[in-house]
C-alpha cells in the first residue's frame, strides 16, 4: 500500500470516525474534478498536494461520501469527522443444514477486455447480480488479463468493492467494510479473493461487485492530468438479455457518481467476476 508523502502542501489532514474517534484509513480524498488525489495513512493522515484546491472529496468505505472546503484553512492541520454508513441488514442466524451454496457469475469470455486508462485518481467498474436470497458471501473471482504494456500495474493499486443497492435501485452502501486489495500476477487467469473470514452479509436484494482503481500519486506531476494506465485489464463477458440473474455493468468514469453502461464499450457486456455464497434455503 502507498500512502502521499508531501511536505510542503497546502493542508495537512485526519480522518476519524465521528462517533468512536477511531482513525480511518484508506480512505481516498480527490480533488481537481476527480484527477487528483491521495489515500489516508494507518492512522487516517493525509495530504493534500496542490495550494490552489478549494475543496476535496472524501470517500471511504462504510461511511458517506464527504465534501469539505479548505478555504478557510490555509497551510494548517485539520481533522475531518466521517459519518458512517447506516443500513439495515437481517441477521442471519447460522445454523448447519439451513444454507445451501448459490453462484452467481459472469464467465462466459468474450473476445475482448476492458481497458483501464484514466485521469481519474479513482474509479470503479463493476457487475450487478439479481438476488433475493439472505446469506454470506465467501468468495470473489475476477479475471484479469495482461495489457501489452509493460512495468504498468505498479501505477495502481487494486481495491474490492462489494455493495448494497437502495430503493432507488441505486449502489449506496458498502456490504464489504473492510480493506480488500486484489493483486493479479498472471494474465488470462481467475484471481479469487476468500472472504469467509469478513462477514460479508448478502442481502435479498441485487448486489454489486466491482474493482476500484487508485491511481498513485506523483509527487512530481505539473500542469494538466496526464491519463494513466494499470497494466492490466478485466475479461468481458457477453450477457444474453433474457438470462435471469444477470445485469448491467456499472462504472463512475463519467462523474462521481455510479451509472449503468449499456454502451460501454460495446454493447450487453459485463466484467467476468464469479461470486459464492452461502444463502439460506427457502
């Protein structure tokens, strides 16, 4: 994991719960329209990079997505108070005999994949499953392919996601709290990530599986964002639009916030992602 390390910027800040007061990392905080940014320390610290930003957008897992102005706060040292996230999920009683294994998955390749170039600091691209079944994830698998470029993927670092849809039918809330990196090492293969030990609470409702991309800060970048890429890129699969239990890819490269992509890149495709869960029988 890298974190920024710049000591002449603007402000210097710390992310903590605004209940437990408890430090929060991992957090990303983008500015210039999302092409900038930096990722929070083990102990919620983070700086921000460029003297002329008015404000900064903070995201970070299991807590809303937060907007703070640094107008007021010249070269200092501020400490910013995330709200959680609050959601009802059922609690599942776990009981042997009463679950059954269910697999939901996009596998079926196509001869292509999804790039991975942007100026953004951090976007997400990811597959919506239909589902109406409680239980527990324990596993995801992502297929990966090589890009052709080469000592590409140290540019970026991998993060899972897994979100809950509201009545809106709109991606809201992390299901996944805790930090997930994926790290693929050989192209043209499924990289599964066991997720038994994170209690990963499926609702009965659709779900959201998708790969953040954070880009690492240069330290020494000027000037207009230049477009990066990570070295790898993410099988694609064909989804028949009469097949039951699948859905719409959805990413946030247009803006902050998530959209479906009926068009991008081509038509009725998805990222190959495979999910395993354990669901209560009916």
């Amino acid at each position: 994991m890298f974190f920024p390390c710049i000591h002449n910027a603007q402000v210097f800040g710390k992310l903590v719960d605004s209940e437990s007061l408890e430090p929060i990392s991992y957090a990303v905080i983008s500015w210039n329209g999302g092409s900038k940014g930096a990722v929070s320390g083990p102990e919620g610290e983070f700086e921000v990079v460029d003297r002329e930003v008015d404000s900064v957008l903070i995201s970070a897992m299991a807590y809303r997505d937060t907007s703070v102005s640094l107008k007021s706060f010249g070269n200092s040292e501020i400490i910013i108070y995330l709200n959680r996230q609050t959601y009802d999920l059922p609690i599942i009683e776990v009981k042997s005999g009463y679950f059954t294994r269910m697999e939901f998955e996009v596998s079926n390749r196509k001869k292509t994949s999804l790039g991975t170039a942007s100026i953004k600091f951090n976007f997400f691209i990811g597959t919506e499953f239909a589902n109406d079944q409680l239980g527990y994830i324990e596993s995801v698998s992502i297929f990966f392919d090589r890009a052709r470029s080469k000592n590409l993927e140290h540019e970026v670092i991998f993060r899972l996601r897994i979100l809950g849809f509201n009545d809106d039918n709109y991606p809201e809330y992390d299901l996944l709290t805790e930090f997930v990196e994926i790290m693929p090492e050989r192209r043209n293969r499924w990289l599964t990530i066991d997720l038994k030990d994170n209690n990963v609470r499926l609702p009965d409702r659709n779900f959201l599986v998708a790969v953040e991309y954070i880009k690492k800060p240069d330290l020494k970048a000027k000037g207009e964002p230049k477009v990066f890429s990570s070295g790898w890129s993410i099988g694609l699969s064909e989804i028949p639009t009469d097949q039951k239990g699948l859905r719409q890819m959805w990413d946030n490269l247009d803006g902050d916030s998530w959209g479906k992509s009926p068009n991008f890149p081509i038509e009725n495709v998805a990222p190959m992602i495979k999910v395993s869960a354990m669901v209560l029988k009916p």
